[in-house]
C-alpha cells in the first residue's frame, strides 16, 4: 500500500511516499481501507515533533479517517466489512489502509461523506464538549468564537447555534468572516487589536460576551477575557496563534467573576469513555438530522501530503483540511 513517511521528525521534508505491506488488525481492531484523511494544526505539530505527545518513529501522520471496513481483528463485533466508518487509527491515516481500535469506530449516515467524516469527530466533540460540559452555554448567551473559519472554530460556530447561543465569529480577514457568517453566525468582528474592545462592545449593545470559544490564544487573549460579561467563561482550546501560552493577571477573574476553563478533547475520553461516546452519537444523529452540516476546507491528493501539512500550519484554511486518498 502507498503512504506517506518519515524516519524523523526534523521537517516535513523528511517524509516520502513508501511502499509498506498492508496492517494486519489484531484483537479488537479494524482495518480501513481509508477514502479520506482530516489534516488539522496538531496534525502538523505532530507529524514535526513539537505536540505535548511525541509519536515514534517511523511516522505516517494522520488521526481520523473516513473509509470502509476492510478486515475485522479477533474478537470485534458489532461492525462488518463493508460498513461506512469514521475511525480514529493508529497506525496513521495518510495511508491506503490502516489499523485502529474498533470502539473508536462509527457508522457514519448516509447524508456525511467519507471527507465531512475526517474532520468531524475531534472538531465537533471538542465543540460540544467545550461549550455544553465545560461552559455550560445557555440558550441566548453571546459566544464569541476566535479562529471561526478554522476546522474547530467552524464547528464550534455550528454547535453553538444549535445549543440556541447568538454567535459571533472572529476571523482575521473578510473571507474567513464570511464563511463563518455563512455557517449562521449572526455577526462576525476582525482581530485587529487596536480598538477591539469597543467594536465588540457595539456589536452586543455594550453587555460583551458570556463564553469565549478559544482555539487561538493569541494576541487578543487579555482583550477577550476583559470583554466577558459578569459570570462570563473563557475556553483555553488550543494555542493555534503560534506565539507562546499567553498569560493572564489573576485578579482579572475576581473583577468580571469570570472563569479560565480548559477544553482537553484528548482526555475528555480517557477519563469519561460513556459520555464522550454518547456526545459523539448525538452529534451523529444531529448530521442525519440535518441540523449539522460539517463543511469541508481545501482538499488535496495523497501525492500532495507535504503541502497539506504546510497549508495546515499556514492557518490559512477554512473548514477542515482533508486529504484525499481513494
């Protein structure tokens, strides 16, 4: 099978495309014969080394996929070969096949398509599980989500409409505003910080926001907090702004009676299995629904696994990166 890998971690240039036998499933695993690939910023960070978790080496890259069941392993039930899955894998997705734990795998709905599906599960359960379980978004709350066009912002934009929030999206041009205006947000405001404050103020009648969904921890990491209204939630989602952890006086909590909560998605399921699995399905059934229509960003070949990691990075890309596989 044809996929894509490094020896080392130093650069992205150190992967190629190889020839390497198709993973045998063991005990209470799947094999997937992968249609499509999520691409996002820690996928990037990973693939180079510099995530909190380093991968060993040889590395293929690559999380969540959206494929087919093609072998079962020992022991699983439950699935069949042929069944339209969303996995979670760990012998890497930038790959014609690859190996993950069955628990992890879901049938997907008819109306999602193998890309939605590579995109969706650490998106859509950060966003659900951000918003509901950590801050508790009530129906009419003002969200601000930073990064709004981004593969998690997108979803969070989503998800905080159908938990009735009135969202307003942050993007860094008037592109990315747009997209995240088109996904429903009923306003959208730029990350220029001279005078962010006050166009903020206007755009919610002087009151501010009650969360903020935070991918980006970035330069307006202060202004934001300092924006929240009394009994206001700020989510420490990910650092994708690139230029350090950005710190914050203390006192700042006592004044606005506001609250600095981390989101950890990964952890989320290692700590409370049932639940994640539960939000996971209900997410699901709101795609069948069609109260959910993931958007899916810039796509690229196998052949291209390269530039999709650097257009990862770039934090160019709106909605999910996928690549394409078969």
């Amino acid at each position: 099978m044809r996929a894509f890998q490094a020896e080392t971690l130093e650069s992205i240039d150190s992967y190629r495309s190889v020839d390497l036998p198709p993973p045998e499933p063991g005990p209470g695993e799947i094999r997937v014969r992968v249609a499509a690939c999520g691409v996002g910023y820690v996928d990037a960070l990973v693939s180079l080394g510099r995530y909190q978790v380093k991968p060993p080496v040889p590395h293929v890259p690559g999380n969540e996929v959206g494929g087919t069941v093609e072998a079962l392993g020992p022991g699983v039930s439950g699935l069949a070969v042929g069944d339209r899955v969303m996995a979670a894998v760990r012998t890497g997705g930038f790959a014609e096949l690859a190996v993950g734990p069955a628990a992890g795998a879901l049938r997907i709905p008819d109306a999602m398509s193998f890309a939605q599906a590579a995109g969706f599960r650490v998106n859509y359960l950060t966003a659900l599980h951000g918003l509901r379980d950590r801050a508790a978004v009530q129906p009419g709350e003002r969200l601000l989500v930073f990064g709004a066009a981004g593969g998690v912002g997108a979803a969070a934009v989503q998800v905080g409409l159908a938990l009735g929030a009135r969202v307003i999206a942050a993007g860094s041009s008037p592109e990315k505003r747009a997209f995240a205006e088109g996904l429903g947000a009923r306003a959208s405001i730029d990350v220029e910080p001279e005078g962010w404050r006050d166009r903020l103020k206007t755009l919610t009648d002087g009151k501010g926001v009650d969360v903020i969904f935070d991918p980006v921890c970035g330069p307006l990491f202060e202004a934001g907090f300092r924006s929240l209204a009394w009994g206001g939630r700020h989510l420490v989602v990910g650092f994708a702004g690139g230029k350090g952890i950005p710190a914050l006086p203390s006192n700042l909590s006592i004044m606005k009676g506001a609250a600095l909560v981390g989101v950890d998605v990964r952890q989320f399921p290692l700590f409370e299995p049932a639940k994640a699995a539960a939000e996971l399905a209900e997410l699901l059934g709101w795609v069948a629904e069609g109260r959910l229509t993931p958007p899916v960003g810039r796509t690229f070949p196998l052949a291209e696994a390269a530039q999709a990691l650097e257009f990862a990075l770039s934090g160019a890309g709106m909605g999910k990166t996928v690549l394409e596989i078969g």
